[in-house]
C-alpha cells in the first residue's frame, strides 16, 4: 500500500528493517547511546539550530510534542497569541485553554493567509509574551508565511512556538531569523520514521532562563530534557520506533539532508497537480504559490464523490485523504512524503484520470 495521506508515510526497506532490531531496556547504557545518537542527528537537520537548540524526545504524536511545548509557557500571567488559520492553529488553542493558559486567537478563514495585520495590532499592545502557529497547516496544504510572522516577532522580542509537525526535514525553517523559541515535530512525516515517536527542538537557553510550565506529568519538557542529557527518560519510550528513526536519519543525511529531500517533494507534487490540471481537477486553494511541497488539496470533480475515489484507489494499492470539517466532501488531498517512485505517481494519476 503507497501512503498520499500526510504520515504514516510508506517505509523505506532499511526503516522497516531497523524496526526487528534487538529488543532493549530503556534504563540500559546501549538505549542511552541510541537516544543520544538521535537527539544529534535530529539537532543537525538544520544547520542553523545544532548549536543552540536541543531536541527532546517524546513517545507520542506530533499532537503530543506541541502539547508538550506549551510547558515553555509560564502558568501564571502567561499571554500567548496564537495565529490560526486550520485545523492545527484551533487545536493548538484547546490546548492552551485545557491547560488554563490565557490566551488570544488571531483567526482566519481555513482558506486564507494568516492575518498579519491583527497579529501585528496585537503585539503592538504589548501584552503578549509567545506567539504561537502552525508552519505547514494540513487542513488544506498551506505553508503559512514564518518569515513575515517571524519578523513581527523578532520586532516585537516575542519568541515563537511553532507547530512544524508537517515540515520539520522537509521545508525551511529559519530558528534565529523567527526568533524561534521551539518548534513541534514528529518521526513519521518528512523525517520517514514511524509513528510513536516525536519531539520539540527548544532554544538551550530556555532550560535554565524559565521555569517548567507543565500543567501534567507526562508532557513537561523541562522533565525529559534533565534525564536525555544522559540519554535517558523519565518514562519508557517506543525502543524499536527509535531504531527506525536512527536509520531514517542516516537515509535522510545520505540523500543530501532536508534540501533535497524538499526538492524531491517539489518535484512529485509539480507531477501530481500539473496533471490533475490537465484533468480539469482544480487546487483548492485559489493562490497555487501558497501550498507546501509535502501536500496539497484539491477540490473534488463533479460527479465524483470521495468515498468513490478513495475507494477505487485503495482497491489498486493507494491511500488518499478527505477533507476535514466543512471541507468534507468538497476536497481530496495528496501528500509525497516517503519511499514514493515516479512509477508510484504515474500509476496513481492514471486511476484518478480514469475516474474523472
């Protein structure tokens, strides 16, 4: 089965492979060696956040690892500001409000930029002390504008929180121009692990200059970060789910880094919408220029319902993605991320084609 839903991606054979690797207890000094030989890979994706941010490493969802990024945020006369304009940006507020946090939500229709203009009204306040946003928003494959957001907030000497769960190794991202206190990601989308595993990258500075924010046991950084200095956790992690993103790690460097892996999603994604074009099949969002490379959406054809679709191409070996919220049953989406060929793409347009 070849994944076109935004993660679990489909596995390379050396990442399934590494998942039969030697069962191991997570208080033994080899689990410690493996830990920290990812937590240096991971701070080496991005040339510019090895010296200065530190990945830690939580068994969970990327959900999970942005929840766990709110313990940088104090309890206690916190402000964060938080830009959303999908699915992610909403859920990033529910969690700030389970967790007791005062908060503010700059919103924007799903289909629409982020509105810079209320961003920056709001911070010229004041009254804010972290902006919060989704980098890639999968709810209909924009790639929200962190330069300009990036720039208010270094203007302003607000630190961002940014939800780069569907980015992280596969789009730019720029920690010190953003002033980029941490960002959210997971194993299992353009890293090409597996699920289970994720993790924040956090400023170093923010371990010692604060204090823990944690409003629950299991998702304080502060907690995790003390034990994965020796390479251990505070709670058992997903052992064979870290073999596989040690060897996704060494894939990912031996292709040429995140570059080129963002070039090859560039590549696949040009192939997929130029020819759904060519079948009259339109992208949802009306500005092309402003989707990601990891996915995009596109509005169903007339007569032609999902169920359908996904059907006949789960029948021939393919996994699709619907709409989410009020876009259900409007859209589709595909995503490249994965071991995917051209031969993969080929063969999924011409179902599609015959279809439409």
């Amino acid at each position: 089965m070849k994944l076109l839903n935004p993660g679990p991606v489909t596995l390379t054979k050396g990442v399934r492979q590494a998942l039969l690797g030697d069962d191991l207890c997570h208080r033994e000094p080899e689990f410690a060696e493996l830990s920290q030989r990812i937590i240096s890979g991971l701070a080496n994706v991005y040339e510019d956040a090895n010296a200065q941010y530190v990945p830690v490493l939580l068994t969970s969802s990327g959900t999970g690892a942005v929840e766990a990024m709110f313990s940088l945020v104090p309890g206690a006369g916190s402000n964060t500001l938080v830009a959303a304009n999908g699915v992610y940006g909403d859920r990033a507020a529910a969690m700030l409000t389970a967790q007791g946090k005062r908060h503010h939500v700059v919103s924007s229709p799903w289909t629409s930029p982020i509105d810079f203009a209320a961003i920056e009204t709001a911070l010229q306040a004041g009254n804010f002390d972290h902006v919060f946003a989704v980098h890639h928003e999968t709810t209909t494959g924009r790639l929200n504008d962190i330069d300009k957001l990036g720039a208010l907030c270094t203007r302003y000497k607000v630190p961002l929180l940014l939800d780069a769960v569907s980015s992280f190794a596969g789009e730019r991202i720029q920690f010190a121009e953003w002033n980029l206190l941490a960002c959210a990601a997971t194993a299992n989308k353009c890293l090409h692990g597996v699920p289970g595993i994720a993790m924040v990258l956090v400023h170093k500075p923010a371990f010692t200059d604060r204090k823990s924010g944690a409003t629950s046991v299991y998702l304080d950084l502060f907690r995790y970060r003390k034990e994965q200095t020796n390479g251990f956790s505070p709670f058992t992690q997903s052992v064979q789910v870290l073999y596989a993103l040690d060897r996704a790690l060494i894939e990912l460097s031996a292709q040429g880094g995140w570059r080129a892996r963002h070039q090859r999603y560039s590549t696949l994604t040009n192939r997929v919408r130029s020819a759904l074009a060519e079948m009259g099949i339109r992208a949802f969002l009306d500005d092309e220029a402003s989707y990601g490379v990891t996915l995009s959406s596109y509005r169903l054809p007339s007569g032609l319902a999902y169920e359908r679709l996904h059907d006949e191409l789960k029948r021939e070996g393919f996994i699709i993605y619907a709409g989410q919220g009020p876009f259900a049953g409007q859209m589709f989406r595909v995503a490249v991320m994965g071991e995917l060929s051209d031969a993969d793409i080929d063969q999924m347009l011409a179902i599609v084609r015959r279809l439409a």
